[in-house]
C-alpha cells in the first residue's frame, strides 16, 4: 500500500524498533509541542496561542518539562498572563463564598466551590489535550492500516509489541473499530505478541539480577543492561531513561 502523509509517522514508529510504536509517537509529539509553545517560532508571543494555554493551563508533569526546556522568557510570558487568569477565576469563585455551604451542583462532590474549580484546573493541561487530540487521529490510522494494508499488519506481527497502557487502549479501539475476522484476526496477532515480548521483557531483567551474583561476573551481559528502563516503559509507557528535552541552541 503506498504511503500517504498522514500514515508515515505510525509507519515509521513501527519501524523504529521501539519498546512501543505508540510511546514513540508519543514523545516526537510532546516534543514538537514543547518547541511550538517554546521554541524558535515564539508562539507564547501569539495572543490566541496564549489564551489556549491560559484556559488549559499545564499539568506538573509538563510545567516541569517547560522549565527543563530552558526558554526563560518564554515561561515567564505564558507564566504572567496564566496566572493572571487564574488570579481573575479565584477571585470570581470566591465572591460570596461561606465556608460549610454546600454547592447546587456538588453532585456527591465535597461541594466546596474553591476545590471544585481547583480540582477542574488540574484536569485539564494544554499540552495533554493536544496530545489526545493527535493520539485519537493515530489510533484511527492504525485501524485504518490494519484493514487495509498486509505489509503493515505484518510489520506489527514482527515488532516488540506494545507497552501494556497502549495496549489497552489498542484494545478498546479494535473492539469499536473491527469486527468479524479483522478483528479475529487483530487478537491473533496482537495477544501472542504480547506475550512474547513481556516474557522477553521479563528475561532481560531477570538476567541482569543474575549478573549480580558473583558467579556470573565474568558472563556476558546479553540484552539486560537496559532492560531496567526498557522493562519500565513496556509496564507503564514512555522513556524513563531519556535526559530532558531542552531548547534547541
């Protein structure tokens, strides 16, 4: 099947011999997030660009990512008008406010209006939700590939599967996406798979305790010196290992 723009990144991510095509994808886009609202095309200057992350806002995660990338002035521009915003948004929740008064719209929620809107600032993160956007419109050309070209789904076939959150939501999609012997043949391919590649997963790792013993000093490392990150990211997704990304020079 010939390659059109938008299945070359998965395509690539496949190929790449990752741990998890998925988690692959994941970090080029965080990373060209990051060097949107950041980096040389000065985005942060963009009043529109800045009223999306003032009303999103950051999750810590990724307030930690943007300092690491080491714009100073950058941060600092997102920083004044978010905190502005969110000064504007306290001060409005509370007026009026009386401690121990319950909320017409708690909904079995403490009721606190304070906590409330606390609690629906950390939900939401700028860089998340574009992520999810991207990350949906990738899992529907994965699908999309799996139906329709037998080079790709022999591509997966001969990969190193999934980390096991990715998986999951594999899953969830195929349920919704597949149906009769496409989706047949999706968990044929995709549980062994899995299997075999946790179980590799688990010797890499369990090899490395062993070349802890006195006995194995002088044994050949085999494939377990990274299989401590690797063993990571298969259980719970991304790259533990990686240094920060930082800004471009």
């Amino acid at each position: 099947m010939k390659e059109e723009l938008y299945t070359i990144p998965l395509n690539d991510a496949v190929n790449a011999d990752d741990e998890c095509p998925f988690c692959y994808i994941e970090r080029k886009v965080e990373q060209d997030m990051m060097d949107f609202a950041l980096g040389s095309q000065s985005s942060y200057m963009e009043s529109d660009i800045r009223d999306m992350t003032d009303r999103e806002g950051f999750c810590r995660r990724h307030f930690k990512a943007m300092f690491d990338y080491g714009n100073t002035l950058g941060n600092a521009w997102i920083l004044k008008t978010h905190t502005k915003r969110m000064l504007g948004e306290l001060r409005d929740v509370s007026k009026g406010f009386k401690p121990g008064k319950k909320s017409l719209f708690s909904k079995g929620d403490s009721g606190n209006r304070i906590s409330m809107w606390v609690r629906e600032k950390e939900s939401t993160c700028y860089i998340c939700d574009e992520y999810k956007k991207t990350y949906a419109r990738y899992l529907d050309t994965f699908f999309y590939l799996w139906k329709n070209d037998p080079a790709f789904r022999e591509k997966v076939k001969n990969s190193k599967g999934f980390c096991l959150p990715h998986l999951g939501d594999l899953c969830d999609g195929a349920d919704s996406k597949l149906s009769g012997s496409d989706l047949e043949d999706f968990y044929s391919v995709i549980l062994p798979l899995s299997e075999k590649n946790l179980e590799r997963i688990h010797e890499d790792v369990s090899w490395m305790v062993e070349k802890f013993d006195y006995r194995n000093k002088d044994a050949d490392w085999k494939n377990s010196k990274d299989s401590i990150q690797r063993s990571m990211q298969k259980l719970k997704g991304g790259y533990p290992a990686d240094p920060a990304y930082r800004q471009a020079k």
